[in-house]
C-alpha cells in the first residue's frame, strides 16, 4: 500500500504542476466509492447503489451530497448503526399508497425501493404515495424525484434529518435540515428539477467550508449565544442552522413551516423517529437513525392533456427573461446541474478539492482499497 500510495501522490503532483488541475474519471469514482461499501461488507447491488447516488451528486456540483459523504456512510456500517444489506419491508398499502419499513437499511437501496414502489402505484392509479420509517441518510432528495421523470411522471421525494434547524425565535435546534424535491417533465427530456433544503443551507455546504477550511457566509448558521456566527467549525459543532429566510423579519418563518411540512410528512406520517427524537448529527450514538421519507410519483396523463408542452412553454419564458445582469442569465431549476455534467465531460471527470482527494486517499488505506486514480484535466 505504500507503494501505491507514492505513486497516487506521485500523479497527483504531477498533473497539479501542470497548472491544469486534475479530475476523476466518473467510472473510476463510482468504482472506488462501491469499491468502499463493498470493503466494509455491502453486496455488490447495493455498495453500486450507494456510488450511484454519490456520484450523481458530484456529477451535478453538489459536492456536499457526494464523495464528502462516503466517509459518514462506511462509518454508519462499520459501527453497526446501519445494515448494509438489510430489504425494505411493505407493512401496508392500498393501490395509491404503501407503508414501508426500510429496516435500517443503506439509505439508497430502501430510497429505490420506495420511489420505484410509487411509480408502479402511480401506474396504476395515477398517484403513489409511499412513506417509510427505519430509514438511512439518503443523499439528494432529488435523486429519487427525478427517477419518475424516466417515467412522463412527477416525482416528489422528502425526508427528515437530525435536529439542526433552529425554529424562528428559538436558540436550540428542533427539527432537521428537512429537505424537499420536486422533478417535473417537460418535452425534448427537459425539466425542472427543485432540491432543497428548508434550512438557509444545507449542513453539507458547512461540511464543505470545513474541509476547505473557509469561513461560512453569514446567514447561514447561529451560534450557542443565538447570534449568528460565520465559523464553521462553531456550526457544525452547536447544530444550529437558521431556516430558509434567515431572521423573521427576512420571513424566516417560512423555510421554518416548510422544515414542518417535510417533518409531518416523513416523521409523524411514517411512524418514525421526529424533530428534537432524532439522534444528533454526526454524533456518536448506540441507536439507529430511524429516519421518517416520503416518496411520491403522479402521472399527469390523469389530469388535463399537454402537461409536457405547458410545462415546457413555461420553462422557456423564464429562460428568455431579461436578466439584470447580463452575465447571469435566468435559469429554471435543474439548470445549474445539467450544466455542471456538461462541464464534467468536457473535463473529463470530476475536479474534487485537494483536500477530498487527500481523505479519499486515507480512507483507501485504512479500508485496503485501490485508490482513485486522477488524471489531468482535459484542455
């Protein structure tokens, strides 16, 4: 392993003097991540599942919900928090809706099972809905949305998280990040696809900050003494995000009732563990997560004809809009993304931070994988 490593920091040097930069091949992070899940005793299906959904994340720029996050899901397994290779369970269901018991699964592989549940459901009746209780951390919301677009469907998708919300007027967190998607199709394989947490940002951006050892913007996060801090180190640590909106008279009442709408969808509707009951985050803890989803697939075709083309012509007016500054043109969401897995090919693979290169490095050796192999950025 030593050799492998001065060889891997041997590359890496290399390509870095350069002046161009390095990126991972996507095959090749996809092979590493499952390569991980595997190592801590994942089945083949379900460690490809997890590197599916992480990849995805890095594909799209959303760095926080990707490799940054393979670290925390070894952990989990290695602890014995999660079952790697735990099967979802139907406890009950109707033609339109399921209750569903991820038995502590990895969060990708009960997600999958859940969304693809609400899409057969949906086929058949027009809507499904399926909740579920028993859950795992399972990255981007939107991964699971966007799985009904394959479908001509909408897709919706929710989960609950570890208390880091601050409710408006409070100084403690009460109620998770609590993020919520929605995937709409438009026609030529457009869409708008809506990701969001309902905190000011998501904890991730802070994990980010930390890494790179930044500073975070203020707005985001609120320290012991109610104030906001703009350490991220303090923010992580205390827990305590400020709602979508910041303060209340910036209406920061309203990403606080969105964080409810998302905890009475997943906690109290699924029968899972909720708001403050949730272990803490990243926190040592002898108990499962027991995380509360929701999952939701409706087919338009049941409502009035032409969804796609509204759907589309709507799309593009927001696109031709004139923006106030000329050199930020109005995008719809799901935008931002399509362009980054453009500029991922053009690149060649993802450009992860040095300092995510290094972790996935240690984490190799301490888990005796092949590390990943970079390469320099194409021109």
């Amino acid at each position: 392993m030593a050799v492998v490593t001065r060889r891997w920091l041997s590359s890496v040097a290399s390509a870095m003097s350069s002046g161009k930069g390095v990126v991972v091949p996507v095959a090749e992070a996809h092979r590493f991540m499952a390569d991980c899940m595997k190592a801590v005793g994942a089945s083949a299906d379900n460690a490809n599942a997890m590197a599916d959904l992480l990849v995805a994340a890095d594909q799209k720029g959303h760095f926080s919900h990707g490799m940054n996050r393979l670290e925390m899901y070894v952990s989990d397994v290695k602890s014995g928090l999660c079952c790697p290779n735990a099967e979802a369970a139907v406890l009950k269901e109707s033609p339109s809706t399921a209750w569903v018991d991820g038995r502590n699964g990895l969060g990708p592989v009960v997600g999958n099972f859940c969304m693809q549940l609400a899409i057969q459901k949906a086929k058949q009746t027009g809507v499904g809905w399926v909740v579920a209780k028993g859950c795992n951390h399972y990255g981007m919301a939107g991964f699971y949305a966007v799985q009904a677009l394959k479908e001509g469907m909408l897709g919706m998708s929710f989960t609950n998280t570890s208390p880091l919300l601050t409710p408006t007027r409070a100084k403690q967190a009460a109620l998770g990040t609590n993020p919520l998607s929605l995937a709409a199709p438009g026609t030529r394989e457009d869409s708008a696809v809506i990701d969001m947490a309902t905190t000011a940002v998501a904890v991730g951006k802070i994990e980010m900050q930390r890494r790179k050892g930044e500073p975070i913007p203020s707005g985001w996060a609120l320290g012991p003494n109610g104030a906001e801090t703009t350490d991220p180190e303090v923010a992580f640590n205390t827990g305590c995000l400020m709602p979508l909106g910041g303060q209340e008279i910036n209406s920061g009442y309203k990403g606080y009732g969105l964080g409810l709408l998302v905890e009475i969808f997943c906690g109290i509707l699924s029968g899972s563990s909720y708001g403050p009951n949730i272990r803490h985050w990243m926190q040592n803890s002898e108990k499962p997560a027991n995380l509360g989803q929701c999952f939701a697939a409706i087919d338009p075709k049941c409502f009035a004809p032409d969804f796609e083309c509204r759907m589309e012509d709507l799309m593009t007016h927001l696109r031709n809009m004139t923006p106030a500054d000329p050199s930020k043109p109005v995008l719809v969401p799901g935008d931002p993304e399509r362009n980054n897995m453009k500029l991922v090919d053009k690149q060649g693979g993802i450009q992860y931070h040095e300092n995510q290169l290094k972790a996935s490095l240690e984490l190799a050796q301490s888990l005796g994988v092949q590390p990943m192999k970079t390469v320099p950025i194409k021109t």
